[in-house]
C-alpha cells in the first residue's frame, strides 16, 4: 500500500519525515545499491532522501499556506523509484499546520454613521476577520469592547463563526456622546492563542431633537426714560445643544403690542433688545413682551420680558389761573380770595411734588386747598396810596433733581374810594 507520512510545516531544512528504509524492509546499504530516488512531478523538490540513514527529510522550508492555502488536509505527493525494478512506490506527505498566522482585518478602522434616532435592535454588518491558518488554528471568535449602546452578535456556522454584527441596544443621544469608540478582535484558538483588532468609530449623525431653552423665564430691566436711542437695554439668550442649524437660535417678537414694535428693535441673531424710539414714562410706564426663540428646523422657546421705563424729571409743573379778580376796592376786608390756582406736573413722586410761593413783601398770602390748588387771598386791607397796581409773581417748583420751576403772573388793579374829604362850600 501507499506509505504515508506527516510532519509540522516551518520546520528546518533536513528535518526527519520518515524512515524510507525500514519501511520498505530494506537495509541502509541497499537504498545505494538499488539505486533509489525521488521523482518529483515538476514541483521544486520539497523531500529529499538521506542515503547515509535511509530515512526521507525535508528538503528546505515548507509553508503549508503557500502549498494549500485553505484546503485540508495538505498532502503533498511523489513516487520513490527503484531502478533495479523499474517500480515505482508512491508516498504521501500530510504537511500539518501550525499557528504561524494572526487573524487579521483589511481595514485598521471602520467609521461608521449612525443617526440619533435609530432604533435600538438595528444591525450592523462588520468586517470579516481573516487567518490564513486552518482548523484549530484559524479564527475561533469575535469580541466587541464593552459599551453600553452596542453588543456583537456571531451566528455560527460548520466552518466556525460566520458574519459578525454589531446591535444597538440603547438609544444613541449625540448631544451626550457624539462619538463612540469600539474595538473588535478576532481570535484563533491555537496555543497561545493570536488576535488582530479592528477599530471602530461610530460618529453619531444630529437629529434636531432639543428646542431651544432660554437661560431665564423672565427677563427684566429698568430704564431711565430719557436713555439714549439705540441703547442696547437687555440680551435675551436660549442654548440648543443640537448641531449646525438643529442648533441655530433666532429670536423675533412673538405676542406684542403695536407700541413695542414701534419703540424696540430686537436682533434676531444676538436676541439684544434697544430701543429705536424715545421712551416717555408719562406715555407708558412698563412694556411687557413675549420673545420667541426658534431653531433651524422649527422648534421653538418662549420667554416673556418686561421694559420698567423709569421717572425723569423731564415736566415742569403747570400753572392755570383758574377764577381771577382784576380790580379790588382798597377798602375790601383782609381774607378775600383773589385768584384760584391749579398746578400740575405730569413726572412722578418727588418729580412730580410741588409746592407753590409768592414775593413774602406783598400783602397776599397763598392758602393750600386740596392737593395742587392754591388761593391767592389778601393779607391786609389794601391801600391805593401805597400802591395803586400789584403784579404777582406765583412760581410752582418740583422737588426733582434738578428742579424745575414755573412762573405765573397776575395784574391787579387797586380802585379808589374816595377816602379824602372835599369841602364843598355852600353857598
């Protein structure tokens, strides 16, 4: 029958295989004798016989993969010739494999896209790892690097594991994670065992699913009225974590009265609000305003400001001389009411205080009536001789800072009643 023999492929060149002699009943001397050879079919020569032992050895370095590459087993086969008979006896090599090969993949790193909003359950096809070594020695297994969003799962099949596939477990959140880093590695199960890794970069793709948050619920501010136009007063602000225009914020009026619009303008990028007309606290003392802030993509926040227009003591009070007397009999008795006055100034609290005097050399006398009227009433009898014609000064002062003051004037004439005798002479 056949002679069959086996050795461990990578051995050195001259190793043992077999003892040609013994098994062919021969002795040494006698393999010379009867002229024995290899005959090769024109593959280079892998065996060669070693005439002093009788015993057949490697011819040089065997690589089973080179010689096989993934089929088993590997047998490599030649006759032996007799030339005495001209027999020929074939024999067979088995090159035994060893786990000279690491499993290995062709790529180093895998990227993968995968949007935020992917369902847990969805399935990744991986990369095959390769071995070129048979067996025992090829790849046995895959591992996935612990993550909490990822799991591998293998189906194995009867030459070992088949397609490895990556399962997303958990929802994916790329304003929390936007990159997850992942390793695979293949292993054989030779002794020790040899493993390649693969890695792998899942880069979260953005989906806008954050509206926009303002920093505050409310905002407010206090302004003097008389600040400057164009004045930059407050700067609303809402964060989006989303990415590019998912996380885009634009700011606009939402629910105003025509009034805000008319006085503030608000920029739609930097959500700074200014006032592009003059504030008057005598017109509207607060402006409440709902601002909107919206994304790319159509989400949106609201959040409610209020403008607090603060006094300035911009109104000079004002006087009206409401009743007026323009002539008094000097004889009239102390205590008659010359004039009504009013005063009113349209500026608040101390702004808008006033208090009212008159010349202290004058024989009138100011009496406070209700609040912000006045009578101008006589002190003392008047006298003609002294003075026949009065112009009163009336000054109404606020107690702003500065203050401001008003002047009013009333003329009044003094009649005569005749208060020297003439002598008539009777005749």
């Amino acid at each position: 029958g056949n002679i069959r023999y086996s050795v461990p492929e990578e051995t050195d060149k001259g190793s043992f295989v077999g003892s040609i002699a013994k098994d062919l009943g021969l002795e040494t001397r006698e393999l010379m004798e009867r002229g024995i050879r290899i005959v090769s079919r024109g593959r280079s020569q892998l065996f060669s016989l070693n005439p002093r032992s009788g015993s057949l050895v490697t011819a040089g370095r065997i690589d089973r993969e080179e010689l096989c590459a993934q089929s088993t087993p590997c047998v490599v086969s030649f006759n032996i010739l007799m030339e005495d008979e001209m027999k020929l006896l074939p024999i067979e090599v088995e090159i035994i494999d060893i786990n000279d090969n690491t499993p290995q993949f062709q790529l180093e790193e895998l990227e993968l896209k995968m949007s935020e909003i992917t369902t847990p359950g969805t399935r990744i096809p991986l990369p095959l790892g390769q071995d070129l070594d048979v067996g025992i020695n090829s790849l046995q297994s895959y591992q996935l690097s612990a993550n909490p969003h990822f799991s591998l799962d293998v189906q194995q099949g009867p030459e070992g594991p088949q397609q490895p596939e990556m399962v997303l477990q958990r929802p994916l959140d790329r304003e929390k994670d936007a990159v997850h880093y992942l390793v695979l590695t293949a292993s054989d199960g030779g002794s020790p065992i040899h493993s390649g890794t693969l890695q792998i970069h899942v880069q979260v793709v953005d989906v806008n699913d954050n509206p926009p948050a303002f920093t505050k619920a409310e905002y407010h501010v206090s302004v003097p009225e008389n600040v400057p136009l164009g004045t930059r007063l407050l700067k609303v602000n809402a964060t989006d974590p989303d990415e590019g225009a998912n996380g885009r914020v634009t700011y606009s009026f939402h629910k105003v009265d025509h009034s805000v619009v008319r006085k503030f303008q608000l920029d739609a990028y930097t959500g700074e609000l200014s006032n592009k007309e003059p504030l008057d606290f005598e017109e509207y003392k607060v402006y409440p305003m709902e601002i909107q802030a919206q994304d790319g993509a159509g989400l949106m926040a609201r959040a409610k400001v209020l403008v607090t227009v603060l006094d300035v003591n911009d109104n000079a009070p004002e006087v009206g001389i409401t009743s007026v007397t323009n002539t008094v009999p000097e004889n009239f008795p102390p205590g008659t009411t010359i004039a009504l006055i009013s005063v009113h100034d349209q500026d608040a609290d101390n702004n808008g205080h006033i208090t009212c005097s008159i010349p202290g050399n004058l024989p009138f006398k100011l009496e406070k009536l209700v609040d912000n009227y006045y009578r101008l009433v006589t002190e003392r009898t008047l006298d003609r001789e002294q003075s026949s014609r009065h112009n009163i000064t009336i000054t109404a002062t606020d107690q702003g800072t500065p203050p401001l003051s008003t002047q009013a004037h009333i003329s009044l004439l003094v009649t005569d009643i005749n208060d020297h005798h003439h002598h008539h002479h009777h005749h």
